[in-house]
C-alpha cells in the first residue's frame, strides 16, 4: 500500500498542474526504479490512444507513408519526401482503415515539411502541437507509424525513446523507425506532437526528425500550397514537361480535336475527337501555337482545367493532370 501510494504520488507530479507542467522524469539521466518506469508508462498510456486515432497512413504510388492530422477539419503534416510535391492526389488510410481522398499542400524542400488536406468530411480526430518549442535534450517521447505500412490488425506502431541531439532544423531521437514510418509524429510525454520524422537511420536507433518551430516558421506558405526552396526531399516540377496528347486544328470559337494519343490524358479524361477546346486553366485557346505556349508553362502531373464544346453543342468542363512528356 505504501509503494502504490509513492508511485501514484509520483505520477501526480509527472502530470502536474492543469497546464501540465514539465514531466520530473525529463530531468533524470536515466529511470532510478519501478516507480520512475511506471510514471512513464502511465504518461504513455494517457496519451497514446488520441494519438493513435490521428496517425494516418498515406498510400503512395510505390510504399507508402505516415503522417498525423493537427485540426478537425483535415489539415495533417508529413515529411516532404512523403508528399513529394505539391497539388497532388493522395489516399489516406485512418486507424480503423477508413480511407480518405487527401491532396497534397505546400512544402520546404530543404528540411523535409509538408503538408497535406483531408478531402472527406469531418470532424477528425487530431492532435495539439507543441507551438512553444518546449522540447529539451533528454526528454522522452514516443514516435508513432505504419511501420512497413498499413496494417489494421495492427495499426500504428509506437516505440518509446528520448531526444539525443538539438540542431536548427533538426531533432535525433533514439526512436527505432523504420520504412514506412518517415512523415510519422514524434510526441512528448504529454501528447503533443514535437516533431515529425524525416531520415530513417542505417542504424535503428539513429533517425532525424523536424521539429514543429520548422513548420510554424513556413505555415503560411505550405497552407497556402507553396513550393519553399530547394533541396534533396523534394524536387519542384519541370515545366514543360507536360503530355496532353491530342493534335488539334484552329476552329469555331477554339481548337478542335483532329487526333488523340492512345492511353494519353486527353482520351482516358473523355475527350473525342470533333470536340472543340475553347479554354485551359481559363486561357482561350484559339489555335495550336496557343496550345503550345500553354503546355510550355505546365509539368507533368500538373492538374489541368478545360472547357469543351462537343459536337452536340454541349458544353463541359473536364478536369485531369497532364502525363510526362
């Protein structure tokens, strides 16, 4: 009765205040018996099941990814080597693997943030972020992903570890991640998201993470959908390098269709040849030097707006993304 009195006496002053001041355990070199463990273990248990619920898988085109959703309507960061670009269409795979229509948002291409936007109807579960930058060398935290994918038997795994290095737009943790868990979050032992994870290490114990003050220094901007500088996560696209794949000739009020590219975007998007182009991305397009000038500007997979007229004399509006040259 004694023990489980200093234990539970423990863990009140590990939780602290209701503005939940910081866990005494931070501060130790290391745990100096079962009652410093269990503080630990029971700051786990508290706040693993709401950071569970906003892990999400992020399915990629070859692998996949994680990343944690941080308001109820949709808003969740990842690495930008997870999302690799901007406006792109994603599929996200919640806890109870609920699958979500997801597009990409801006990102920093030199420390590996991004961010991505839930398209489904909410609320989501989410998490709070640490937007003070209160996390010290030594503390302890556990990380969270779809270790080598999505698994819905298993769900998001969780290792728990502590903050070994400090750098400007970096944190190393001793966390094991591994494929699949880069984008994921790193939280404090009190629930709230510190970072996300970036390079999985050649060695286990050895991975890198970006911390929130890097992602609140750019919010804006990846909220906004920007491209933020240059660097190995990342690389912007070519422009130019866009495949619409159809031949047209100057016509009644546009460009009409004369042939289309087996397989290219313009068939698979249900363009026909007789149709008459009269709009991209809002532009007249009168004739093909137009056309050109227009595809000149754009990359593949760029997202790409037209207004037809068919042959009926029906107009639509189709909307696709442009294959690589």
């Amino acid at each position: 009765m004694k023990n489980s009195l200093i234990v539970m006496v423990a863990i009140f002053a590990a939780f602290g205040t209701a503005a939940m001041a910081r866990p005494f355990i931070n501060d130790k070199p290391a745990p100096e018996g079962r009652g410093d463990l269990e503080v630990i273990q029971s700051l786990l248990h508290r706040n693993l099941p709401a950071a569970r619920a906003a892990t999400v898988a992020i399915e990629l085109e070859k692998g996949s990814g994680t990343g944690v959703i941080v308001s109820e309507d949709g808003l969740v960061l990842t690495a930008a080597h997870v999302s690799t670009g901007v406006d792109l269409d994603l599929t996200v795979v919640m806890e109870d693997g609920t699958r979500h229509d997801a597009v990409s948002l801006g990102l920093v291409a030199s420390s590996d943030a991004a961010m991505i936007r839930l398209l489904g109807e909410g609320p989501f579960p989410y998490v709070e972020y640490d937007s003070e930058d209160r996390t010290r060398l030594g503390d302890w935290v556990f990380s969270l992903g779809h270790s080598g994918g999505f698994a819905e038997d298993r769900g998001p795994v969780v290792r728990l570890g502590r903050v070994v290095r400090i750098a400007q737009s970096t944190y190393q943790s001793d966390c094991m991640l591994i494929g699949g868990d880069s984008g994921g979050p790193l939280f404090d032992l009190e629930g709230r998201l510190v970072a996300i994870h970036s390079r999985v290490g050649q060695r286990l114990p050895e991975n890198m993470h970006v911390p929130m003050r890097e992602f609140l220094r750019y919010w804006d901007a990846m909220k906004n959908g920007e491209f933020v500088g240059s660097g190995p996560f990342a690389q912007m696209p070519s422009p130019g390098t866009g495949f619409l794949g159809l031949v047209g000739e100057a016509g009644d009020g546009g460009l009409e269709i004369q042939r289309l590219a087996n397989r290219g975007p313009a068939a698979k998007a249900g363009l026909e040849v007789g149709d008459v182009i009269l709009t991209i991305n809002g532009n007249e397009v009168p004739d093909r030097d137009t056309l050109r000038k227009i595809l000149d500007e754009m990359a593949a997979g760029q997202r790409i707006t037209m207004e037809i007229r068919r042959e009926s004399g029906e107009h639509e509006t189709l909307e696709f993304r442009l294959d690589e040259r």
